[in-house]
C-alpha cells in the first residue's frame, strides 16, 4: 500500500481540500468533516488499495483503514495542514443534533487515547506483579511506575482541556488554564475541608475533585470557545491579543468553578450511578443487548461515544462493565472470522481472513467485520449472537475492568484486581474465551460452505 497515493486519492476523492472542514483519526478509521457532502465519491474511495470500507455517520465521513490508519493519516495531514474553521462553523450553526454530540465527543477522545491505553496497560501490568509477589507493594521502583500509570488519568482534565479547545477551535493554551482552575493546588487541597474558601457574589464556590473527571473541563472550554468568540466580534484589531484572552479568562473560569464544572461533576456520578443500578436491576438482560448490538454499533462508528461513560465509571466507581463487553465483542469478531476462513477454498482468501482474525484478537476488529463477518454476512449474524451471550456472562460473573484500555487479548492484564488477585482475571478469560469459541462453532456450522464472494465485491463493504 502506498500510504501517499492512497492519502492523495482520498482528499481528492472528499472533493479537496477545500471541502475537508476538520480530520481526525480512530484507532481505525480516518474520520472528516465536508463542507459540501456532495462533493464526496465514496464508490471510489471504496475501491482504493488499503481503504476496507466507508460510513457516513454522526455527520462524518468514515474511511476504514485498520492498522495502518496512523500512516495514512500522516500523508493526510501533510496535504491538508490546517483546515478550513470559519466553514465548518457556519455549517454547525443551527444544528444542534444527536450527530453533532457524536462527532465532538469521537473528536475530544479519539486524540487522547494512547495516553490512556498506555496507562491502563501498565496498570494491569503492575496489579498482576503485586498479584504474584514477585516485588513487595511498598517497593519503590513499584511506586515509580505506580506514578507513571497514574499520570494520564490523574491529568486527564489536562489531556482533555487540549483536545477540547483544538475540536472547539479555541486557543489551546487557554483550554489549559481551564484544566489548571480545576486542578489548581490551593483548591485540590481544600477537599480535605469541604470548602473552597472561593466565593463568587458572595456565593461560596463548591468543591469537588476535578481529577480523573470528564465531563466539567470540556463543558468549560466549550463555554470558553464560545466567550472568546463572542468577544473577539467587538473588540478592535490592535487590542485583540490582550484583551479578548483576558476578558475570556476573568468570565468563564469564575463561572465554571461555581456552574459548569460541578453540573459537570454531579452529571458524571449520576451517569456512572444509573449505570449500576440498571445492571443491577436488569443487568443479564443489558449484558446481552448490548453485547448482541455491538458489532453494529462498531459497524456504524459510534462505538467511540460510549469512551467518556467508560472513562467517568472508572474514575467514579474504580472499574467500568462495559469494557468487558467490547473486549468479548473483538473475540466473537474473530472467532467468527476464522471459523468462516475454515470453510474457505480460496487458500488467499483463507489466510487473509485468518489474519483478519488475529488482528480483531489482538484488538482491531474491523479489518475481520469489513473483509470477511460483514462480506458473508453469516460469520457477522453468529458474532452478534456469541457477543450477546458473552455480554451476558460478564454480568453473571460480574467481570469489571479497572483501568480505560483498547480492548484486546494484550489489555488481559487491566483486568487483574489493583490491589492484587487474580479472581476477575480469570473470570474475564473464561468470557472471552467462551465468546471466541461460541463465535467459531456457529460460523464454522452455519453452513457447509461460506462462499468465496470476497473477490471483486469491495463496493459490498459499504453497508
């Protein structure tokens, strides 16, 4: 695959760069915004060496990479630089809708992902070590990387505070004082007290820990993005530099301290309080629904909105139920992959789709649901009826993930208890497994012979 043609071909193929109002990448996808949808050749597009498919969703173009997406995107981005902001905002203006939430919130996470998988990884790591007393709790190396794993959720107001302001098209250093006021060290050491000392009118600030939190500083930089703007529309060229930061500053930190963070914050342990209690109250029944939907949601893209809930019960409840069910949800994809490459004549076609489903194995289920599941349509029926049933025994036997992490048989480790015991490990490996396997059985049983249609059918991917 030349990643430089490829990229080439899809920015013309979107109708340039003049039409590309705004590009991000997923783990998978390349995703952008057009100022002129019609302008876009998606039949095209799906015929280009490396591109496994397209979705038009939650108002963006979504262009199936897999693997190499990261590659991709860098030739993207060498060819587009900047994009066009004034477009896009009056295109967004008046159109507030489910699509629009979607695409901000794919757009604040899909950037800051690393960060956390990579803290989550070294967590699970660290809680298997301490699970087998290989080095004692109160080792010191232990507490170093203890320190390590904790930075990106301890920062996440920070981490958050810069994609927030680069999808709101406000001033990045500006988002970071956003993130500062929350964390600011005077106002973290007053949660000891309960009370800030802070008043606003004569109104006392409330208090809250704004670290590990989701949901107050992207509501306070988007309050931020739309002050400065606001602003900036009444204050002459020459004082711009000085006064339209400042004034932005002095309005909406006080107001986010005293409104928008703790609407943020009680939001947050609200959210992650309603999801426990409907797993609690139903939670067999939501265990499979939302196991037996996920392929699709992942299909469609919107798999990516469901990262703030993931990452605000981690920080409320110390774990989260829903990871679990993506993790069972990438095994049923490739054990449904591979049972359905087993039937395969074509010996090309077979070791595509075997790899495919070690891909999903690993973590990245799109190359098997768009190349092989989806292709046949079969194999894709049996990993929603095998995820259902694994999203159902991950609440039977109550399986929790406690750190956010890319789900894929290398996150197996999160799942280990933190403060040491392996019990939900094992737990989380006999779902995934019995996922994996129930997957294969039906795709390999679901008929004597899956046929060979993956030849010269690249348009089919786009369902």
């Amino acid at each position: 695959m030349n990643y430089k043609e490829s990229a080439k071909s899809i920015v013309e193929l979107l109708g340039g760069k003049d039409n590309i109002t705004n590009y991000l990448h997923c783990v998978t996808r390349l995703r952008f915004n057009l100022a002129h949808e019609n302008q876009a050749d998606l039949e095209q597009i799906n015929e280009l060496d490396g591109v496994m498919g397209t979705q038009v969703k939650n108002g963006q173009y979504q262009i199936i990479i897999g693997t190499n997406v990261t590659k991709v995107f860098d030739e993207v981005a060498k060819l587009l630089g900047d994009t066009s902001v004034s477009e896009q905002q009056e295109n967004m203006k008046g159109k507030m809708s489910l699509n629009l939430v979607f695409d901000v919130i794919s757009g604040i996470f899909a950037p800051i992902l690393p960060a956390l998988v990579a803290g989550g990884i070294l967590k699970g790591l660290i809680a298997i070590i301490l699970s087998f007393n290989i080095i004692a709790e109160n080792n010191s190396t232990i507490a170093l990387f203890n320190l390590v794993s904790d930075i990106p959720f301890y920062f996440l107001p920070f981490l958050l505070a810069v994609s927030s302001a680069r999808k709101f098209k406000v001033n990045e250093f500006l988002g970071i004082c956003m993130a500062g006021a929350l964390l600011y060290p005077s106002f973290v050491a007053s949660l000891e007290t309960g009370q800030s000392g802070l008043t606003l009118f004569g109104l006392a600030i409330p208090v809250f820990n704004y670290a590990n939190s989701v949901f107050p500083v992207v509501l306070g930089v988007g309050l931020m993005a739309i002050v400065y703007r606001f602003v900036d529309k009444f204050i002459p060229d020459v004082l711009k530099m000085v006064v339209v930061p400042a004034v932005t500053l002095i309005v909406t930190i006080p107001i986010s301290l005293f409104i928008i963070a703790p609407i943020g914050a009680y939001g947050g342990i609200y959210l992650a309080e309603g999801i426990v209690w409907l797993f609690d109250k139903v939670g067999v029944l939501a265990g499979f629904l939302l196991g037996f939907f996920m392929p699709l949601i992942v299909l469609t893209g919107m798999h990516q909105s469901t990262s703030p809930i993931q990452i605000q019960n981690i920080s409320t409840l110390g774990y989260d139920y829903l990871l679990p069910i993506s993790f069972c949800h990438n095994m049923a994809e490739s054990g449904a992959a591979l049972g359905a490459a087993l039937r395969m004549k074509d010996k090309e076609l077979r070791s595509a789709a075997i790899s495919t489903s070690f891909s999903a194995f690993l973590g990245i289920s799109e190359p098997a649901m768009y190349t092989v599941n989806v292709v046949n349509k079969t194999p894709f029926i049996c990993a929603m009826i095998a995820n259902g049933i694994g999203g159902a025994l991950t609440v039977i036997l109550g399986t929790k993930c406690f750190a956010f992490v890319m789900p894929g048989i290398t996150s197996l480790p999160v799942y280990a208890e933190p403060g040491g015991g392996l019990g939900n490990l094992l737990l989380m490996f006999i779902c995934i497994l019995s996922t994996f396997v129930i997957s294969f059985i039906l795709s390999y049983l679901s008929g004597k012979k899956i046929a060979d249609n993956m030849k010269g059918k690249r348009g089919s991917k786009q369902q």
